[in-house]
C-alpha cells in the first residue's frame, strides 16, 4: 500500500530511534532536560527568533500561542480555511475564550492589508478589539501553497499598525522556505510568534516548536503547562526532533515527487489537478471523493477526502520516485 494520506505517517529513521535511545534527558518541566534545551536553541537560531518551546503537536503550538498573545473576550482575525480555525475543534473559543473572525483569503490562501484594516476591530465600550491575527504558511487547505515573506509582511504589519500581535501557523513553513528557496527567518522575521511541526515532512515520530520572543515564550511555558503539554524527560522525543530539523532541505524532493505525481494523474481523464507548489498535490474527481477514494484503496493508494470532488495526495520521505509512478499507476486503474 502507498500511503499518500499525510507526510505525517512516515516512520523514525533508524538514525532517530538511536538518537532517541541514546538521549541525555532530565525532567523538562524543571527546564533540566539537555536534548530538549538543545533543540529549543537550535530551532530558534534557525528561526531567528529569541527563544523556543517544544511542544507535543502543532494544535497546542497554535493553542498556546493564542491564549499567550489574547485576552479572554477579544477578537481573533484567520483565514476561513487555517487550520486553527477549522481543525482544532474549536480550540480558539474552548481554551483562550476569544471570538474567532474570519477573512476570505484569495485561492491560495493569501490575505491582504487591506482584509486586515477591514477586519480589525477596536476596543471601545461596545466592542471587546481584535487582540491576534493568525497566518498560515504552506497553506494546507489551499493546497500547501507557499505564500511569501513579502505577503507575509504585508498583512502583519497592517495588524501592527493597530498594534494587534501576528502569530504565523507554520506547521510545513520548511517547504515553504524550501519551494521559494529563501531563508526560514524571513517568513518569520515580520511575525511575532511562529509554529512548526517536526512530525510532519521533517520525519519525526512527534513534536513541534512554538518560537518567539524570550519575554512570550516565558508566558508561553506557562500556558503549555495549563494545557497539560509540560513533559518530563522529553529529551527521548525530543532527540529524533534534532534529526528532523537538520533534514530541512530533503524536502526538495517530496515537491519534485509531488510534481511528477502531479504531471502523471493529469494526464489520467476525468481529473483534474492544481499544480502544486509543495508536497500537497490536490485532485478534483467527477465521483465523490470518498468513492473514488474507496477505488484507489482497493489498486494500492491512501488519500483523503479534502472536499466533495476533491482528495488531497501527499508526499513524503516513505514515498520514492517508484512509489509515485505506481501510484499513478493506481489512480489511472480506479478511475
Ligand atoms: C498539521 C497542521 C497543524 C497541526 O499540527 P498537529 O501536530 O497535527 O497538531 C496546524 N496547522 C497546520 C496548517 C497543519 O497542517
């Protein structure tokens, strides 16, 4: 079976399970884990921010972030399709008691300084403000587009103006950085606090980072705890996170593979596919999406309904240029 469900199915290389076994650990929650400092300093120093906090998965990355950066009763501004805002069961109202207002990104995800000014609310005797404005980047519902720093930049300093924080869900931000061949720290260089996920094509069996400045990140620790992210001798996940991070620029290969599975289903009649620009590789189908979902199980591929008529293929370091070939192979004989 070719799993092209998620890049989150891949398995710890053997590089990882050693690293994890052979991990110096201490009780995290005392800040005495070694592994667990050291990838905290080395995902901010890629980043280029002051600090960083692991964290058992992107959602509470993002959740964190959220209830860091608001205040209970305020406004948060995200795109209608982010994941923090239809992915994580609500978390936004359930865990920091804010109200979530959304802005209609154009098709690849992007929100413009204009959107941000429209949507912003101010504090006054009637209305309880905008206190965040969250990004997404890739953008996974659109596809994994790779929005640039530019865009970036220019939706979070409209929210700046208002003096409102700008938190940027970087749950794939390594393909992004990787797919526009710029440095990570620009994307995150306009932004005010930033997550990325080392489970996802970086490989690791679990974990993401929650960065941003030391006096955020400080409060930010606080707030992990609340959720009941405070782990103890996290070093043993932690370990294989120090692998990931250092396989950044392998994720090249998922976009070239997600390319030619691209170019081979397109050709396959009665689909249609968005071209992609990381390792997300949309197709829209004549049949429902769980039906034909359903067909290219029984030839060999996982994929998931993403919509109605459209299913989400993903690359990832458990899928080879073979894999792909006969993944279209799959497609063109469940059609
Ligand atoms: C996967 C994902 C998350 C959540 O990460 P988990 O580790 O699965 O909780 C958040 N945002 C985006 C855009 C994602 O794709």
């Amino acid at each position: 079976m070719i799993d092209l469900r998620s890049d989150t199915v891949t398995l710890p290389s053997d590089e990882m399970r050693d690293a994890a076994r052979d991990a110096d650990v201490g009780d995290d929650v005392y800040g005495e884990d070694p592994t667990v400092n050291d990838l905290e300093a080395r995902a901010a120093g890629v980043l280029g921010t002051e600090d960083s906090l692991f964290v058992p998965s992107g959602t509470m990355g993002n959740q964190v972030a959220a209830r860091t950066h608001t205040e209970r009763g305020q406004e948060v501004l995200c795109e209608r399709e982010s994941h923090v805002y239809r992915w994580e069961l609500g978390g936004l109202v359930q865990h920091s008691e804010v109200q979530p207002r959304t802005i209609l990104g154009d098709d690849r995800g992007v929100i413009t300084p204009e959107q941000v000014h429209d949507g912003y609310v101010a504090e006054s005797g009637h209305e309880a403000g905008t206190g965040l404005l969250t990004l997404e980047n890739t953008h996974n519902s659109k596809g994994g587009t790779a929005i640039s720093p530019e865009d970036i930049a220019a939706a979070a300093e409209a929210a700046h103006e208002h003096d409102v924080p700008v938190h940027l869900d970087g749950a794939r931000l390594f393909n992004a950085a990787a797919a526009l061949d710029r440095p990570p720290a620009e994307f995150v260089e306009p932004v005010d606090s930033v997550v990325f996920c080392l489970s996802k094509g970086l490989g690791a069996p679990v974990g993401s980072m929650l960065a941003g400045s030391e006096e955020f990140i400080e409060r930010a620790h606080r707030n992990r705890k609340l959720l009941g992210g405070g782990m103890r001798q996290a070093g043993i996940i932690a370990a294989p996170g120090l692998h990931a991070l250092a396989n950044r620029d392998r994720l090249t290969e998922d976009h070239r593979r997600a390319e030619r599975l691209a170019e081979g289903i397109a050709r396959i009649d009665g689909l249609t596919v968005q071209s992609p620009e990381t390792n997300i590789v949309l197709v829209e189908t004549d049949e429902p999406a769980e039906r034909f979902l359903e067909a290219c199980k029984q030839e060999g591929v996982l994929g998931v309904p993403f919509d109605d008529h459209v299913v989400r293929f993903c690359t990832h370091w458990d899928v080879d240029d073979a894999d792909v070939d006969e993944a279209v192979a799959a497609v063109e004989r469940a059609v």
